[in-house]
C-alpha cells in the first residue's frame, strides 16, 4: 500500500466521523449522530449565507419581497437543530427540501442568464448529489431510534483524538 493512501485513510477516512459506506440501517447511533451533525453543518452553512445575504440587501435596499426566502431558511436552520438534537422524523423531512426548492426556482425562473454550459452542468449535478445525500440523511433521521447503542469503550479509538 502506498503511502499516501495511508496518509489519506489516517485524515480523511474514520469508522466513526465517516460512515458513508454503511447503508443507514447498519450503522450505531453514534456514526448516525456524527453524520447528521456533518449534514447540519454542510446545509446550515448554505442556509445562513441566505439568511445573511437576504438580510443584508433589506437592509441596504428596503425591499421585503425576498421575506419568504428569509423565513423559509430561518425554518431551516430550526429543523437541522432539531435534526441534531432530537433526530425528529419531520426535520429530517424538512432537510430534504432546499435542493428541491432550488431545482423547482431553477425550473421556475430558468438559469442565470451568464451561465454557460459548464456552469448548468455542475450545479445541476451539485444539486442531484445534494437532493440524494439528503435522502440518506432523511433515511437516518427515520431509522435513528432502531439502531444499535455503541459505546465509546467499544471502539478502539476514541472518537475525538
């Protein structure tokens, strides 16, 4: 084996932090909670540059037509709190939406006039990875309550070194 396959493996791969070869089902509760926490940051991060860009033109211009951008992101950035706290079905159901809200923007309001081709292919595909990877964060926010309790002594690392 090379070594920076090993090098690779030692910071990017972990059993615990990144689970994404195992189906939903087959994971402990703390490899779920991991990747929720991972998914939450990913689309609160999007969400709160909205929140932030739409508050920032009110601010500048006055103009409250982009209000229900605001409030659906706010929305949002509640659901991945309770996504991550309480791993409630419903936020996991909410989580799946922005990639759908932006696809049907998208189809509504077509692409950006200077957008090239290149530009539409890769955020269409952005947006299938986003739509599919929330269907398997929705999957673990529906299935967290069966799965199975992994202690961190089980582990032959603790999570956090």
């Amino acid at each position: 084996m090379s070594s920076w396959f090993s090098f690779a493996k030692k910071y990017l791969w972990h059993e615990e932090k990144t689970p994404f070869h195992l189906s939903p089902s087959q994971m402990s509760k703390l490899q779920a909670s991991n990747e929720l926490k991972l998914f939450a940051i990913f689309e609160g991060i999007i969400a709160g540059m909205m929140v932030f860009g739409i508050y920032s033109h009110f601010h500048a211009t006055g103009e409250t037509s982009l209000f229900p951008g605001l409030i659906y992101c706010l929305f949002l950035l509640f659901a991945l709190f309770l996504l991550v706290k309480h791993k409630h079905f419903i936020a996991g159901i909410f989580c799946v939406t922005p990639p759908l809200v932006i696809f049907g923007m998208i189809l509504w309001f077509g692409f950006h006039p200077n957008n090239g081709s290149f530009e539409k292919i890769i955020l269409s595909a952005f947006l299938a990875f986003w739509f599919f990877y929330s269907i398997r964060i929705f999957e673990i926010s529906r299935c967290f309550q069966s799965l199975k309790e992994e202690s961190a002594s089980s582990s032959p690392r603790a999570v956090h070194q």
